[in-house]
C-alpha cells in the first residue's frame, strides 16, 4: 500500500463545491452560529482492525470495558412521567431500572437483586416498591432497603447499608443519561460541547412522536458507521442528489466524546448543478409535505430559501407549533451530533431524529437499531409518547409509523448492512481503509474506542 501524501498534507483536500459554511453564508434566515464554526482535525487513526467488528472476543471486551463505563441514552423523560415509572435499559450484561423516584428525581439502579442476584425488573411499567419476584427482598423507590420475608435469618445484614447500588444519571434535553460507572465524568464535562449546540433547538420541549427499532445482521459498529457519513450517498441513495448536496457535507470534530456531519439539503449535489434547476429542486423536494401543502412553484424561484417557507409553514401546521423563527438551515438541513458511543441527536427540524445502537444480546454480528421521532410539544401541550414500533428483521421502515418517508432511504442504508458484516467476516485484509476527511468521525470514534477498551 503507498501513501502519497505526507502527514501534514493528511486532511487538507476537500470537494471542489460549495462548503457548508458558504451555502448557509448566503442564506435568507441566517443559521445558528453553532453551524458555522469550523473543527475539523485530522485524526491519525489509518489501523482499524476488521477483527473488532466479527470477533467474540472483541465483543466481550465492549461488554466489560465500554458499555459499563461511558454516557448512554437511557430513555425520554416521557417514558417515566410520574412517581413509580420505570423503564429498563439494557446492553450486554449491563441492565439497569431507571426510576421516577419522585417528582423532581430520577435515578438507576443496577437491575440484580442482591440477595441471589435475581433481576428485579423487566420493561417498563410502574411500582411504588422495587420487590424481588423470587425471595420478596424489597426496596424503595430511593434505593433503601425496606426488607426481606424471614428477617430473623439475615442477622448479618445491616438494613441501613443494603442499598441498590446506583448508576450516575444526567437529565439533558428531555433525555435520561446514564453511566453504569458511578464514578464516571460527570456528564456536562464529558458531552461538551453537546449542551451548548442544542441550545438553539433544544430537545427539552420536544416529545417522543415515534420510535421504531429493528435488529440488524451488522455488528453495532458497522450498523452505526453506516449512518456517520455523507460518502456513501451517491451510490446508496442517488436520488436524493437532486436536492441535496453529499460530497461537500462538512465533519466536525467538536470535543473528545462530540462530532457532527452538516449536509446542505435544497441544493444539487454539486457535479449536477448545470443539470438540475432551482425549480427541479424545489419541485421534487416538496414532494416530501403532504399534497395540500404544496404549491406552484415560481420559475425564478431561489430553492432554499422558497422551500425553507413551504417546510416552515406545513411543520407549524402538522406539528401544531410556531417555527417562525426558524433559519433556513434548520428547517431544511441534516444536522446530526454523534455522542460517543452510541447516541446521535440531530440538529434542527427537517429531520426531527435521535439515533441510538446497540449490540443484539451478545451477538457481534447482530445490533439493535433504533430511531426516534421528536416532535416539537404542540402549542396546546397535548401529545401522546408512541411506543416502540418493533419492525421484523429486513422489514422496511417505510411500515414504522412516523417513517413512511424516511423509512425508504433508511431501508436502503439496511440493505448495504448484511452484506458488510459478510464481507467484514471474508476479509483476507486485516484493516479498514478510511478517508481522511469525509470519514473522520469513523476514525474519532474508533480512537476513543481504543481508548476506553485500553483503560
Ligand atoms: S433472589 Fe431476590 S429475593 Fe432472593
Ligand atoms: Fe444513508
């Protein structure tokens, strides 16, 4: 294999059309200033071994050094409104009860009772006692042991100091964080600068509209990856190049566990810019709002600023809200944070999601994929929190309530899946071979991944 660039030319090429910056530069509704900042760094990462993504025993080295010890989306805050919900995460052999413990308090216990190790919940639901199903010992929603059948055989346990032990948890943007590790980094520190580029959109006054999941033949990290990058889009999934632009999307490097993809949507893609009109633009991209949303469009029409208005006003109406204030880039862009390791909030509104992977039990070659819908809370307060829609292995996601749409491009990044981890499992070479700067964030995630795995 030869390298023809020296090391400090790694990262420096890009696309020859318009960055993101630029495109946003020009819009009518002027973006956040978050989208403008600039952070991407070359990553010296070109070794990314292919027998992290088949091996057992590499999986078993996720399951004891990585889930147990890094921030993870537990659940919404709706799946646990009042005192007594609870709502069991798991991954791997880590399974935690995350609880409404009062009002203004929710906590995590690890889910194994500590008597014979019995795990004490299962789902979700709601319990004013945490009770064993086996012995009967019992704990309050705080944690505190409240007792056990036949206290006069246990003299050796001291009530006082027979607590659940807890995982950390962090409430941010309507979302339920925890961390298996109680003495893990707070999670302000280790999502910075997470927090504050929400800030412009923030999930707090969102609900969860939808929800589906279904289990994939890929390895987490292949099922995730597939999702990282703007690459991939001209050869699995061509026809969005007609309103969406893929090789200038820009990649950010924001902090050690944060990086982001922007893509400029209501543009070409830029090698097709002599082919296809504004009008073509905006004309196919609002094929996306329902039928009597759409409207003639002017033959001088500036496509994103004219489709930034119809998208506006047909999500105010949908979503019962106000997005007047909007900028153009949230109303039409993707704009998708990554939080290591597995969590990824968009930005913005065109595409209201938060993705979360996850290993399937303790398979490497299997993963759960999940995607949330998070609507904007309607004017009138009155929402409904959806329930997890569980599509069938191959099933399209175009059958998930709440996908219909997205569903047809998602099914067309799961039919690349099966056929990585199959060729992952076949590979006589020993690595990946990453590009240096439209795949950087594979190659930031892959280096806090030896480094959480090495400590
Ligand atoms: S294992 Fe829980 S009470 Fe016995
Ligand atoms: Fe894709």
């Amino acid at each position: 294999m030869t390298k023809s660039n020296s090391i400090d030319t790694r990262g420096v090429a890009r696309s020859s059309g318009p960055s993101y910056q630029s495109v946003i530069a020009s819009d009518r509704v002027a973006a956040p200033s978050v989208l403008s900042e600039v952070a991407y760094e070359w990553i010296d990462n070109d070794e990314i071994d292919i027998a992290r993504y088949v091996s057992q025993e590499y999986h078993d080295l996720e399951a004891a050094r990585l889930w147990p010890k890094t921030w993870q989306m537990a659940c919404r805050l709706e799946h646990i409104p009042n005192v007594g919900d609870f709502y069991v995460y798991e991954v791997c052999d880590v399974s935690l009860i995350v609880v409404r413990s009062s009002d203004h308090e929710v906590r995590a216990f690890h889910n194994s009772c500590l008597h014979r190790g019995t795990a004490l919940a299962e789902g979700s639901g709601n319990k004013q006692l945490i009770k064993c199903p086996f012995h009967g010992f019992t704990w309050g929603l705080d944690g505190q042991f409240k007792g056990m059948p036949a206290q006069w055989d246990f003299p050796h346990i001291d009530r006082d100091d027979f607590c659940l032990p807890e995982a950390k948890v962090a409430l941010w943007g309507g979302f339920v964080m925890v961390n298996p590790d109680s003495s893990a980094t707070p999670f302000e520190d280790y999502a910075a600068p997470l927090t504050d580029h929400f800030k412009p959109y923030p999930q707090e006054d969102r609900y969860l509209a939808h929800h589906a999941c279904q289990v994939v033949d890929a390895n987490w990290k292949a099922t995730q990856e597939a999702f990282m990058e703007g690459y991939h889009v001209s050869t699995t999934h061509p026809h969005t190049l007609r309103f969406a632009n893929d090789l200038d999307c820009a990649y950010d490097i924001l902090g050690s566990n944060v990086s982001r993809l922007l893509q400029a949507v209501g543009i070409p893609a830029n090698h097709l810019i002599d082919e296809v009109s504004q009008a073509e633009v905006a004309s196919t991209m609002q094929k996306m709002l329902p039928k009597d949303h759409r409207q003639t469009v002017p033959e001088d029409v500036d496509a994103r600023a004219w489709l930034s208005d119809r998208f506006r006003a047909s999500l105010s109406e949908q979503w019962r809200c106000d997005l007047s204030h909007t900028s153009d880039a949230e109303m039409l862009d993707s704009i998708q944070y990554f939080l290591f390791p597995n969590f990824s909030p968009w930005g913005g509104y065109a595409i209201p999601i938060t993705y979360r992977f996850r290993p399937w039990q303790n398979d490497p070659n299997k993963s759960l994929m999940e995607i949330m819908r998070l609507h904007p809370i309607p004017r009138d307060g009155e929402f409904v929190t959806a329930q997890a829609h569980w599509l069938e292995p191959g099933e399209s996601w175009a059958n998930a309530p709440g996908f219909e749409q997205l569903g047809i491009v998602i099914d067309q990044d799961m039919a690349n899946l099966p056929l990585v981890q199959k060729g992952l499992r076949a590979a006589k070479q020993k690595n990946l071979n990453l590009s240096d700067y439209q795949e950087v964030r594979l190659r930031h995630f892959h280096q806090r991944l030896n480094e959480t795995l090495a400590d």
